[in-house]
C-alpha cells in the first residue's frame, strides 16, 4: 500500500512518512479547531450543530494542511496537492 502512494504521489519513503503526518496532524488539528469554534458559538449538539461542525472543518482542513506542511517541509507537496484536489471538485478553474 505505502509502495502504491510512493509512486502515485512520487516521493521518497521520508517524504512519505513526513506527508502522512502532516495529513495526520493537519486533520487533527482542524477537528481541534472546529470544536473551538463550535464552543464559542454555543449550540445544543443536535443535527443542525453536526451539519456546521463538518462545514467548519472542510473549511480549515486545508488551512490546517498547508500551515502544518510548512514546518514538516512539504508545502510544495500540499500545494500542488490542495490544486489538484480542487480542480478535481470543481473550485478551482484549469
């Protein structure tokens, strides 16, 4: 599996440990984030508090990803892959 993402993504088994750990800690932290600002607004947890958590963090994965990226050393990485991603979904024109 680690061997596929290697050759898909063309980088080293370094740099691949350092990408998985940015995905890693990148995604921990806007979870983290998310919840910080779900308190802040201070709403029941129901479904409507559930459909604005998941917002939020799709809104700061990325965020959380490039500033992450740049102290494992991977922002041309996250970069190049955030582009993609949104070419991929329609966000961002070719």
């Amino acid at each position: 599996m680690f061997e596929k993402l290697k050759a898909k993504w063309g980088v080293s088994a370094l740099q691949l440990v350092l990408v998985l750990c940015t995905f890693a800690i990148g995604g921990s932290l806007s979870g983290f984030g998310a919840k910080k600002v779900m308190t802040l607004l201070s709403w029941e947890k129901n479904i409507l508090w559930w459909i604005v958590y998941i917002v939020v963090v799709t809104f700061l994965w990325p965020l959380c990803v490039l500033t992450v990226s740049i102290f494992f050393g991977q922002f041309n990485f996250f970069q190049s892959y955030l582009k993609k991603l949104g070419r991929k979904i329609g966000i961002i024109s070719k």
